[in-house]
C-alpha cells in the first residue's frame, strides 16, 4: 500500500502474487564433459503491477526480481543473481561452482533450493515464489593446473601447474616478438587479468573490469610467475645459452 495526502488519496497495489517457477528437471549430476552445456534452465511468471487509483501509474520497470539458491530449505544463505528476463538456464561448469560454494559434496547427490524474489520499494514487502528443488551431483574441481587463455578467452595457449602450498603457478610460454596477451583460468573457472587501472601493471584482478596481461614484445619463452593470495603476476624473458 502506498501512502497519500489522505485517506482518499491512498493507493493499493494489487495483482503482487507469489510468481510460478518451474525446473526442467529435479535431477543433475554435473560432470567435466558438461561443462559447457545447459544442464538446469529454469522459468516463472513476473508479477503484474496495477494501482486502484487512475491518476497514478506503475510500470514493470519498478519491479525488481533476483533468483535465489540455497542448500536448505529455510534460505538460512543463499547466493543470489538479478534477473531481468523470466528465465534462467545454468550451464554445467556454473552449476558446479554453485553447488561447490553452497558447501554440497562432490560425488553426492544433495537439494539446491531455487526461488524467485519480487519486489518493488523498501516500504512493501517482498514476494516469493514456491521453492523448486533440485537433486544436485556435483564432480570435484581439482586446482592442481592452471590455463592460459588467449586474448578473446577462447583458446588454451598453455596449461601451468602449481604448488598447493604456495597457491603460485609458473610455467614457461613463448612470445612471438609481437607481444602476447593472455588471462589467466583456474579449473573452477575464476579468471585472472590484470588491474583495470594505469599504473598496476602486474596486479591480478578477476573482476569484469579487468584487463588483459600483457607481455612485452621481446621474442623467446618466458618465465611467469602468478599467485592468487598475492594478487600479482609477473614474466621475464629466459636467456638462453648455445654451446
């Protein structure tokens, strides 16, 4: 309810119901090899805003909707995404990562909770959907190797592998005198560019905002170290002796 100047003036919202959501399917088991597919797609119906009142209006552009999962019932914690379509469909490295960090184990099946959040102001109270459940399996990620993407993230120009104790990868990859420029993947898909800022070169930064990293022009292999608790990342060229 939206308050006015008067009780004459107070405006009801109506047609705020809880919205349907449907799963395509109530069993996954998550796999490598389905990585890149769709393995979970998800739909509901939006909540249709209306006013009692005809001088005001209201549009679905008020409306704000999140599609929330959890490993229990009660959403104690969740993780949450902002929709703007009616639909959702997970791809298999995704799901994993989801099911991983919701704390499900690996090889065993167990219930990811979907739902559906609307709302529209911080003074009327939000709306949910029914629950949709999920049995999820999901495969283990072993942190064991590390990829070097090229510059459009597509191709894999080299695998490096690392110490778990240190959490640092090197590995050796050539330059072809032009420059190279690359990111960095771990196996659970988190990838690793460099600060999007002038003046950090050789910071990591794994966020949307980050650029690519950049080695000089120098031709021959190089020496590249990159660690994740430090967020840096470095390269230098090898000299290398004929005898």
């Amino acid at each position: 309810m939206l308050p006015g100047n008067s009780d004459s003036d107070v405006v009801t919202l109506s047609g705020f119901n809880n919205s349907d959501l449907v799963a395509s399917d109530d069993n996954v088991v998550l796999s490598k090899s389905k990585d890149a597919q769709v393995v979970l797609s998800l739909a509901w119906k939006n909540c249709v805003l209306s006013l009692n009142n005809d001088k005001m209006s209201t549009s679905s552009s008020q409306l704000t909707t999140t599609l929330q999962v959890s490993a229990s019932s009660d959403f104690a914690t969740y993780k949450e995404t902002s929709e703007t379509n009616n639909s959702q469909a997970y791809m298999g490295a995704d799901l994993n990562s989801i099911a991983k960090d919701l704390g499900l184990k690996a090889e065993a099946s167990a219930p990811l909770y979907f739902r559906v959040k609307a709302s529209i102001g911080s003074n009327i109270d939000a709306k949910y959907s029914e629950t949709a459940t999920v049995n999820v399996t999901p495969y283990e990620i072993k942190m064991n190797t590390l990829q070097v993407l090229d510059s459009k993230k597509a191709d894999t120009l080299a695998v490096s592998f690392f110490t778990n104790y240190e959490w640092r990868i090197f590995g050796i990859h050539e330059c072809d005198g032009h420059g190279r420029i690359v990111y960095f993947q771990e196996n659970n898909g988190t990838t690793w560019g460099n600060y999007g800022t002038d003046g950090y070169a050789f910071y990591l930064s794994k966020e949307s905002t980050m650029w690519n990293c950049w080695f000089p022009g120098n031709s021959g292999c190089y020496y590249v170290t990159m660690n994740t608790s430090t967020k840096l990342w470095d390269c230098s060229v090898l000299e290398v002796t004929e005898y």
